[in-house]
C-alpha cells in the first residue's frame, strides 16, 4: 500500500520567515492534496496537484507536484501567524475515497 | 468547493452511550465518506456511505459499532455505539464529486468519551 511521509514533522519559524514542507510517497503519485488543519478541527482544502510539475498558489501558499521523485513540497512565503497548523498531504486513490494520507505537520509561527 | 457541515461540532459523553453525528453538503454529491482521526494520529477511513444502500466498512470497523445512514445525495449520519474511551477522536465527513476529483472535509466533530 502507498505511504506518505512528511518532513519535518514540526516547525517552528519567526513571522516574515520562508518555509517548506515535504510530502513523499512510497509509490508514484497521480495526484496529491495538501490540507490545513487547526488543532481539533476539520481539514480546510488548500490545492490539488494532478500532474508532474504542477505547480499552484493559494495566497503565500505555492505547491509543487515533482512526479520522479514521488514528492511534492509546498511553500510559505513570508510566514504569518495565521499560517500556523498542521498541514496535511494527501494522495487520491483510483477507488474513490481510500486517499492515504500523511501523518501531518505541525506549523508555528512566532511573531 | 463543497460546503459541508456537521453537527454536532463537539460532545463529551459517557462510556456505553452511543452518539449521532449529522453531515450535510451544500449540493448533491456522488462520493461520502467518514474518517477518524484519533489524537496525535493521521486520517483512517472508516465508511464509504452509499445512497439508498448499506455502507460499505474498511477493515476494523463493523455496521454494529458504526451505523451509517445515507437517505439521500446530499445527508448522511454516523452513530457511534456503545462508546468507550479509546472512540475520542475527531469524526470528519468528507465528500468527492467523482473520482479523481477535489476531496473535501467538513469542520469535523470531536468527540470525547469519560
């Protein structure tokens, strides 16, 4: 079965600091969901990358679909603390709803 | 984007009751389904709710401790049954329009058994 693994599993950066965060995959990637997610809520859908290369901006927000290296890294730009939580990627499956997901990571963002 | 909501948003209840967890989306969508999420730990899915049929349960998880309801496109319940401790978790609806398609998650319910 597909794995993700995400690094780092936390983060803590100064406000106006750069970030990235790593997703990769044990098997090739058809696609790949990054979420956000407030301690204790639901998952808030940031973007959906479908094919290598992809790359896609939500606000600061820029993520990247890399198809050889079964990995996908999405990137903050000038972090604020609105931007703390925990992020999540995610890879849909061909059966409908059985996307494996990984095990998060947990932003913090001082100001 | 779908709109998804869930009732209730959080609960606290005792061992051996069961709770009812209300989704409702904003239009008809083809795909339900119902995760958990235990504290600390990442997305395990429990049920896909099919419309107008039994749900169809991932390994680990049984119709008797987990009933599904889906009346129509856009509703579907989850009750979880004779609650212990070890059900705190959140409980996160999620939809898909179709396959391959955008998956989105409603606020999730959190749930804590004493």
């Amino acid at each position: 079965s597909q794995e993700l693994e995400q690094s780092p599993q936390s983060l803590i950066v100064q406000e106006g600091k750069n970030l990235t965060i790593n997703c990769t995959s044990s098997k090739t990637l058809y696609g790949l969901y990054w979420y956000k997610q407030k301690y204790g809520e639901g998952l808030i859908f940031l973007m959906m990358l479908q094919k290598g290369g992809e790359e896609k901006s939500h606000e600061k927000i820029t993520a990247k679909l890399d198809e050889k290296k079964q990995q996908s890294s999405l990137h903050i730009t000038a972090s604020q603390p609105s931007h703390a939580g925990i992020y999540l990627c995610g890879a849909p499956n061909t059966n409908a709803g059985k996307s494996t997901f990984g095990d998060g990571t947990t932003l913090t963002v001082k100001p | 984007s779908a709109v998804i909501s869930q009732k209730p948003s959080r609960d606290i209840c005792q061992r051996g009751t069961s709770l009812t967890i209300q989704c409702q989306v904003d239009s008809q969508v083809t795909m339900m389904f119902w995760y958990r999420q235990q504290p600390g730990q990442s997305l395990t899915l429990i049920a896909t709710a099919n419309q107008g049929s039994e749900a169809t349960y991932e390994s680990g998880f049984v119709i008797d401790k987990f009933p599904i309801s889906r009346p129509n496109l856009t509703f579907s319940t989850l009750t979880v049954s004779n609650m212990s401790p070890e059900d705190s978790s959140i409980y996160l609806c999620s939809v898909e329009r179709s396959t391959g398609n955008e998956q989105f998650f409603g606020p999730g319910t959190r749930l804590t058994v004493l």
